[in-house]
C-alpha cells in the first residue's frame, strides 16, 4: 500500500514539473510573438511621427524657397536698399507663419534684414553653404544660453542671371511644433548625430542621449545609466523615469535622413508580458484540469477494481447459497403449478355454476317480463267478447287490435330474451325515445294502478331519436319502473318520476321516493338484491340485464341516491344521425 502511495506522488510531482515547463515554453512563445507585433506598430508609429514632423515643417521650407525671391528682399543687395521696408515684409510673414524668425543675408553671410526672436549668423555654416551652392540647406540645434532648440531652413535667392546673390533662412521654434505632441502614445524621440535627444513627445528624457552601449538613456549632466538591461535582450529597456514612461519598454530605432536625425520609440511591454502570463496561465490551468480528471479516472478505475474483487468474493460465497435456494425454488414451482390447476378446474365448476344459475334467471325473467302483457290480453279479450255481445263492433275491433299489438310485443321480448341468453344483439337503430316510454308505462300502467304507485312522465311534445334496439330499450324501462315500484313497496308516499332532457346526448331519469340503494356501486353485479331470493319479485338481475342492454347500445346507465331520499337511476344515450348529417 506504501508503495503504490510513493509511486502515486512520483507521478504527481513529474506531471507537475512537466506543465511547469509546458507553461515556461508558451509564456516564452507567447512573449517572443508579442514583441514581435508590438515591433510592428512600433516601426508604423515611429514612421508616422516622422511624417508628421516632416509635414510641419515643409510649411516652413516652402516659405524659405517662396520668399527668397520676393522683389523687396532682392533689392537689398542693389544700390538703393529699402532695409524698413524689408523688414517689415519678413515681420508679416513671421507673424502669419508662426516661424521663430525670417533672416535674409547676402552672399557673404552678412545679415541685411531680420524679423522674429532668434538671432543667428549663418556665416561659415554648412547650410549656408549649402544654400550658395543652389541648394536648399537644413540646420538643426540649441541657440542661446538657455539652449532653446531650433530647425532652420535656408533658401538660395538668385540674380536676374542666375548667379546667388544671398538667402533667406526660416528659423523654427521646436518647443511650438513639439507642444502639439506631448502625452501622445506610445513614447517617440528623435536624437542628432552624437545620440542627444532632441525632440520628443516626453519632456523627461530632452537632452538625455543614448548609452554608448546602446542599452539605455543616460542623464545630459552626467554619464550614469538611466535605463538598467541586465539580463534582458539588448533592446528592452528596463526605465524609472516617472509615471509618464513605461518601466519595461522595447527599444526602436530608425534613420529618419529627411530631416538628419535618428527616430525612436518606446514601446511598453508590460501588456505584452500580461497576456504571455495569461496564456501561460490558461495553458497551466488546463493541463492541470485535464490531470486531474486522469487522477479523478485512475483513482475511480482503482476503487472499481477493488469493488470488482470484493464482488467476485460475495458472489462465489453467494453461488453455494443460490443453488440450495434454486432446488428449494423448483420444489415451490412444481407445488404451484398443481395449485393452479387445482383452481382451474373450479373456476370451470364456478362458470358451468353460473351458466345453471343464468338459465334460472331467464326462466325467472320470462316469466316476470310476460306476466303483464298476458294479463292486458286477458282483459282486452274479455271487454271484446262483452263488446261483441253488445253490438259495438268498433270497439271490439279496437280491442283486437290491441291484443294483435300485444301479442306482436310479447313475441319480439320472447325474441329479444332468447337473443340475450345467446349473445345475440338486436341491431340497433332510429329509435324513437319518447316512444319507447309511452310503452313502458302503458305495459306497467295495471301495476301501477294496483300498487297505488303515481308516475309523473313528464313528456316532450316532439320526438327524439337515439341509436337502441326499441324492444330492448323498452325492456329497461319496464325494469326500472318494475324496480323501483318494488322498492317502494311499505312505504307512504309512492311516486315515480320520469325526466327526458333532450340535447348532445338525451339522458332519461327514474327517480323514486323508495329507501334508496345501499351499496351503488354493487347496483348492476348480478344477483345483487335486497330482496328475498326465491320470492316472487325475482332474483336480483334485472339492473344486470339492463345495464348490458344499454351499455350494449353504446350507451350509459348509473344509480345513486337523491339528496332528499329515494334512488336516481339516469339512461344517457347517443342521439342518431342522419347519414346525410354523419
């Protein structure tokens, strides 16, 4: 265990130094690139700070080379120089070109006429000579004992015959060119010959001048170092000059010859060093998360492996177990099947049980079913005989006919019985509902009368037609009526009522003022009864019967008890459709 521990934090720790230098090389790389861009936009600025220069001052050249051969200024090398008037003409174009001074000399260098703050002997100097020769020549420097830096221009003036006859200079003040500039980024300074900054858009580092190592900027007064590179790439610049000059800088130089200095700019590396650091840093945090999801994996398969071991231990203790249990499992098995069997064959018993008891219920709703027609048979044939023997003819053919309708009814509910006791539907049809009642209760209508039970139907006087079989919807009319005059049986008020709510679905209530139903939701079980099996109000089957009849029209039957006493029993039913409408 010891071991494995050991060899654990030996990977660790090489995996650690591992990123460790991973991330050293992408902070070098990213480093190395980013100098590399920051030399880019450094060379483009320092290109642009030229231009800009070189744009300001060609104002002034150009002034130099228009003005040297304006015809007053000419006159001052004739015989009858006009000097006031001269220097008058170099005053308004001092003042309108914003130039520290305008001079015009003669071909020796003598000064003839002057206007501005510098003053200045061109005499010996090279720009000057270089003006005697037909050219334009430049001058650059500190004047005076305050050192106030300057750029000059001077410009040949030519005779009539082409000989030089003297020139004019354009003195510039740097410090009002230079104002524009300061606090611009990034930082830019441009030296003379001897490596002494001239002009700069940081007043710090005026008159310093580079190291002769080229490593740094030293102080004008003295020759210690103001930039420290050791350890560094000999063009990064580690400066302490102030907020206003970056602490770390890359070093740029470039010849500008067009105006005889050398630019240079500062370029800060500190957000070169950050986003090295950055990815450096990011580049660490995922190697780091990508190991410690390996340790996450290696340490699970480990506990798996262990889990795995102890496993294949348990199930080889369990096995002898399963096996002792698998032969007691068989011997239950073998003993359940004969259980099964065994209830087989009395659920066959019950079923041949229930077939008999089917039989003695049909036996017994024939006889219920057909005792009222018979009765109403008897009695329209005795009033017919009694109307023959009187003469009234019509009468007694009324009477027959009735009998005929009878006898017609009872035969299609003999049918309708024999088709139930089959599993035989009667097809179902355009029935009229209002119709089928108006039957039920004329067939019920003696026993009503003898029970002294009163039935209010409270009729529409419009037909409506729903999908049922008509003998055997009326078959459950007369059970309910039958039903419920049975329940009311002892009690004082007796009174059925029938409701027909025709709409979406026309549902039929029977309600009576009977004791109601003990148990609705056992109401339509068959042999379900609260009356004494055997008697002569029957066995309980009748709500059965009743409930398959509708149900077998697609219909819905239900019973429960009315707030105020007695059952509820409602017939929906679904209304028929044309087959132009369907």
């Amino acid at each position: 265990m010891f071991s494995l521990l050991r060899a654990r934090w030996i990977v660790i720790t090489l995996f650690l130094l591992a990123v460790v230098a991973a991330a050293a090389t992408v902070w070098r790389y990213g480093y190395s690139q980013g100098l590399t861009q920051l030399s880019k936009q450094g060379r483009a600025d320092l290109a642009l700070a030229a231009d800009r220069f070189t744009g300001e001052m060609r104002r002034f050249r150009e002034l130099a080379v228009l003005m040297s051969d304006h015809p007053e200024l000419a006159d001052l090398t004739g015989d009858a120089p006009d000097v006031p008037a001269a220097t008058q003409l170099l005053q308004e174009a001092v003042d309108k070109s914003g130039a520290a001074a305008l001079i015009f000399t003669d071909a020796a260098g003598a000064v003839l006429a002057e206007a501005g703050e510098v003053a200045l002997d061109p005499s010996g100097s090279s720009y000057f000579a270089r003006a005697m020769h037909g050219a334009l020549g430049s001058f650059f420097g500190r004047l005076g004992p305050d050192g106030r830096r300057v750029y000059a221009y001077a410009a040949p003036s030519f005779a009539v015959d082409g000989s030089i006859r003297g020139s004019l200079i354009a003195v510039v003040d740097i410090a009002e060119i230079e104002w524009g500039w300061i606090g611009g980024q990034p930082v830019v300074f441009f030296t003379d010959d001897n490596g002494r900054v001239f002009l700069s858009n940081r007043a710090e580092v005026l008159g310093w001048r580079i190291r002769p190592d080229g490593a740094g900027l030293a102080a004008p007064e003295d020759d210690a170092s103001a930039g420290d590179t050791t350890g560094l790439a000999p063009d990064i610049w580690t400066l302490d000059h102030g907020d206003y000059l970056p602490k770390r800088a890359l070093h740029l130089a470039s010849p500008k010859p067009v105006i005889g200095m050398t630019g240079h700019a500062l370029m800060n590396v500190a957000p070169v060093s950050r986003m090295a650091g950055l990815q450096s840093a990011f580049f660490a945090a995922i190697c780091l998360a990508f190991g410690a999801v390996l340790l996450l994996l290696a340490e699970r398969r480990r506990a798996l492996a262990i889990s795995n071991a102890q496993l294949e231990v348990r199930v080889a203790d369990r096995t002898a177990e399963l096996s002792h249990t698998n032969a007691a499992l068989r011997r239950e098995v073998a003993e359940r099947m004969e259980a099964e069997a065994a209830l087989t064959r009395a659920q066959e018993d019950l079923v041949q049980a229930g077939k008999l008891g089917a039989l003695g219920q049909m036996s017994a709703g024939i006889s219920h079913e057909l005792n009222q027609p018979l009765m109403a048979i008897q009695q329209f044939a005795d009033n017919g005989a009694s109307f023959l023997d009187s003469g009234k003819t019509g009468a007694a053919r009324h009477n027959l006919s009735r009998i005929s309708d009878l006898a017609g009814r009872a035969a299609r509910i003999i049918r309708n019985l024999r088709a139930f006791a089959r599993n035989e539907a009667e097809p179902a049809g355009k029935v009229d509902l209002v119709s089928v009642i108006d039957s039920a209760v004329e067939m019920t209508e003696q026993r009503l009368d003898r029970e002294g039970v009163a039935l209010e139907w409270h009729r529409p006087e419009f037909p409506v037609y729903v999908l049922a079989g008509e003998v055997r919807l009326g078959q459950v009319f007369v059970n309910l009526i039958n039903n419920a005059i049975d329940a009311m049986g002892g009690q004082p008020c007796k009174r059925i009522e029938l409701t027909l709510v025709a709409g979406n679905r026309p549902t039929v209530t029977v309600r009576d003022t009977g004791p109601g139903i003990s148990d609705p939701s056992k109401i339509f079980e068959p042999f379900y009864t609260t009356k004494e099996v055997g008697g002569e109000d029957g066995l309980g089957l009748g709500l059965s019967i009743s409930y398959g009849l509708v149900e077998s029209f697609g219909g819905r039957i239900s019973g429960s008890n009315a707030p105020d006493g007695g059952a509820i029993f409602r017939v929906e039913l679904d209304p028929w459709q044309d087959e132009a409408a369907a």
